[in-house]
C-alpha cells in the first residue's frame, strides 16, 4: 500500500532504509580501515624519528670517544656483554634472546659534551647500556669508568613506554678490523684491536604488533607482525 501522504510505500521505505544502512557500513568500514591505517603510519614513522635521534646521539658520542692505539696504555673503548651473547647479530638476525651490551670510554674532559654538561665538565667517563630485557638505550656520564651504578644517574634517550611505544631490540658496537689481505670486518672479540674504526648497529621496533604485517627480515619469528628500522654507520673516533 502506498502512503498517499508521503508519496512512497512501505516496502519502498524499507529498501531506503536498508540500501541506507548498508552504505553507512561501508562509510564506517573505510573510515576504520583509513584511521587503522593512519595510527600505523604514524607508529613507523615516530618509530623512526625516535630511534633515528637516538642513534645519532651515539654515534656523536662514540665519535667524540678518546682513542690512542699507539700509547703505552691503550685508550679503547670497553664492549661487555653481560646478558649473554658476545657478538653482533647475523645478518638477518634482528634480535638474540637475553642480549645487552655496557659500553664504555672517555671523553675529552673540560668540554661540554652531553651528557657531561656541568661545570667544570669533568665527569667525562661515557656509559652507554641496553638489555633486550628492557628494550631501552641509557647515557650516563661519571667521573670515572669504575663509579658505581649509584654514583651515575642514567638518561634514557630511545625505548620508553611513551612515544608510540617504539622498543629498542639490538645495540652493537664492535670492532673493525683490516686483515692480512686488507679486507675489513668485525673483529674476533668485542676485545679485538679497532684497526678499522667501529660499527655501530642499532635496530629498533614499534611495540605493538599489526596482524597485517609480515615483517621480510623475520617471516616466521617473534618479530613477524612488527616493522623494524635498523641504522648502521662505521665511526673513527677522535685522535684515530
């Protein structure tokens, strides 16, 4: 029957309804779509700008690190492994389980060189930490290699909960080394003799999984479902 009032039937009004419904489902479904879409965007890319800032932050400092293989006591810079694994990752290889490194060296003293920016800048002795416990990088600056944990008071610069959550899974710092044949690579030990300057790695992950991802470096692993970024730089530091 048709509604001479409205001037449409009922079973008319009951498609409008429903090719109405359908359309806002679909209007709904593109906007989810576009938002989930978005907030990973926005993940990688604050993933990014965090552990990129991050690793400049040390590579200026490891470029800063005082370094005289010719003395007669050798300033090189301390590599430890604490957590277990003693060398850097395969290639391939984003992440080794119970992995961290204590890195240490010195820095010019008297100069204002983050993190030893009070005067009279003689904290000068650099620490720089991560655990794959903890997915953090942390700086601290002391007056000497050997001061106690409680005697420094360590910066975090990439890996807290905020900022989208980004987690640090590998730092590496490790010695390059010329060959008989000139070739260069990482040396045998975290202890070899840096004839070639260092290699600095750092990899870093968003801290939420996406279901939609595969990430191609680690298909069928722990780190499946989330995007990576990894940066790496050979640095001579001052005085090579």
């Amino acid at each position: 029957m048709r509604d001479s009032t409205l001037g449409f039937s009922l079973v008319e009004m009951m498609v409008a309804v429903t090719v109405a419904m359908i359309m806002s489902i679909g209007v709904l479904y593109l906007y989810s779509g576009q938002v989930r879409t978005f907030s990973q965007t926005a993940r990688k890319a604050q993933t990014t700008q965090e552990a990129q800032s991050a690793f400049e932050a040390i590579a200026r400092l490891v470029r800063q690190a005082e370094m005289c293989l010719t003395c007669i006591t050798q300033q090189t810079m301390g590599i430890a492994y604490p957590g277990g694994a003693s060398n850097p990752n395969a290639a391939g290889t984003l992440q080794l389980a119970g992995d961290s490194v204590q890195i240490d060296f010195t820095v010019p003293s008297g100069y204002d060189i983050w993190p030893n920016t009070a005067s009279p800048h003689t904290d000068n002795a650099i620490r720089i930490e991560w655990s794959a416990a903890t997915n953090m990088v942390q700086v601290s600056a002391g007056a000497s290699v050997a001061d106690a944990a409680g005697a420094r008071t360590p910066i975090t610069i990439a890996g807290t909960s905020g900022n989208m959550n980004t987690k640090i899974i590998n730092l590496d710092v490790w010695p390059m080394v010329v060959d008989a044949a000139g070739a260069v690579a990482a040396g045998a030990s975290a202890t070899s003799k840096p004839t070639a300057g260092y290699r600095l790695t750092m990899t870093a992950r968003v801290g939420t999984a996406d279901g939609t991802y595969t990430n191609p470096l680690d298909p069928t692993g722990p780190l499946k479902n989330y995007r990576t970024v990894t940066y790496e730089r050979i640095i001579l530091p001052r005085n090579w």
